[in-house]
C-alpha cells in the first residue's frame, strides 16, 4: 500500500512569530513509503519587514535578496495544494508548525492541525536520548554527506533530513532485514517438522538374517509368539 507523507522545513526572519517574526522560505519534499520521490515544493518569500542580521548569518538571506519576491499569501495555495492532507515530517517540526499556522492565521485560512505531525527530533531524542540530535550532528551520524550545507537552506536542509529519515525509520533496506530473518525463520520450523517425519527403511535380505538369529537366541521372545 502506498503511503504518501511531505518533509517539510522554513526558514524565518527569527524565532518567534508572536513577536513578529515571519517566515521567507518554504521547501518540502514528497515522500513514498518512508523514500524521497523527485516531486518537491520550494518557494521564497518577502517578510513584510525586516531581516534581523542575526538572522541572516543564519540563512543567509537579506531583505535586498527577497525585494521581487511574493508574499506569503501569493504562494499558500501552492503549498497547501503540495501538502495536501498527509502527515508531514520536520526536525523540530512545533517551531515549522507554528511558523506556518501563524502565516496562515494572518490571512484568515484554516492552521495545519498537529495530529499531522512527525517530529524527527522527538525520534532521534528517544534513539540517541544522550547524543546531539541535531540535523548535522545526525547527518555525521549517518555518514550523510554536509559539504553543501554552509548556510541553513530550508530545500537542503530537506533534502539532508530525508536521508536522516530513512535512516531513522531503519535504512533503504529495512525491509530486506525482515524478509530475511522471516525466511530464517520459516526454514528453521521447516527443518524441525522434517526431522519429525517418519521414514520407512527397507532392510536388506542380510539385516534380515541377522534379526532372525539374534530373536532366536532369546528364550521366549515375543516375537516368536503369534
């Protein structure tokens, strides 16, 4: 059965949308059974203010860079129409979440309800509870490659978390694991019932022989008895 489910990440002018803070960059990436397909959704944003420097060395981007580009509520049906209803994965996703549902609150639309959530920190927190979980240090984890990643790019930064989420889920070839350990399996209780199974001998004609001397040194056997 396929299962379809959208990555996503955004990139934001600071950390709290209650005070202002808006987001400038959307990418998200749709996912088939666990596996990144080549259908993704990318867009850059104007904030409708400022981009605090502290901000910029983060990302990157400056205000002069989204001067021409649209505003949230020019893109948001492209990217709801991307995301459609389907689960949608995140690292750290309550801080995407909240940025996106604040957007979408300015503009009088519906907010991404939370049971959609998956929270790839959460998942990483309870694998690795005393390890850094973040998305480098689980890419270095993974031996997932980082050269690229010089500044937070909300559509590398999906493309890295996909790689991070197939490994989270158990790798590209989890399900080869337990096709393998079913057949193990099944050739374990297939030789347990073989060994049980009655196999009728022929005895030669000196076996015979044999049998009948040894029953006739035996007084009264009852073999002899009809």
């Amino acid at each position: 059965m396929m299962k379809r489910t959208v990555l996503f990440d955004t990139e934001t002018t600071g950390v709290n949308p209650e005070l202002g803070d808006r987001v400038i960059e959307i990418a998200a990436i749709e996912l088939i059974n666990d596996l990144p397909t080549d259908q993704y959704y990318h867009a850059l944003i104007h904030p409708e203010r400022d981009i605090p420097i502290e901000a910029t060395r983060v990302h990157g981007f400056t205000l002069e860079d989204l001067k021409n580009k649209p505003k949230f509520a020019e893109i948001v049906d492209g990217f709801l129409e991307f995301i459609r209803d389907d689960p949608l994965i995140a690292h750290n996703a309550p801080f995407d979440f909240k940025f996106i549902n604040s957007e979408l609150a300015r503009i009088n639309r519906k907010p991404l309800s939370f049971d959609r959530m998956i929270d790839t920190l959460q998942i990483a927190r309870s694998r690795f509870p005393t390890s850094p979980n973040s998305l480098d240090a689980l890419c270095r984890r993974f031996s997932i490659d980082l050269s690229e990643r010089t500044t937070h790019n909300a559509l590398l930064d999906c493309k890295l978390l996909s790689e991070v989420y197939i490994e989270l889920m158990g790798g590209r070839q989890r399900g080869l694991g337990f096709v393998n350990e079913q057949a193990e399996k099944a050739s374990r209780v297939y030789q347990t019932v073989k060994s049980h199974i009655p196999k009728y001998i022929q005895p030669s004609a000196k076996e015979l022989e044999q049998h009948k001397k040894f029953i006739d040194n035996i007084p009264d056997a009852l073999w002899k008895k009809e």
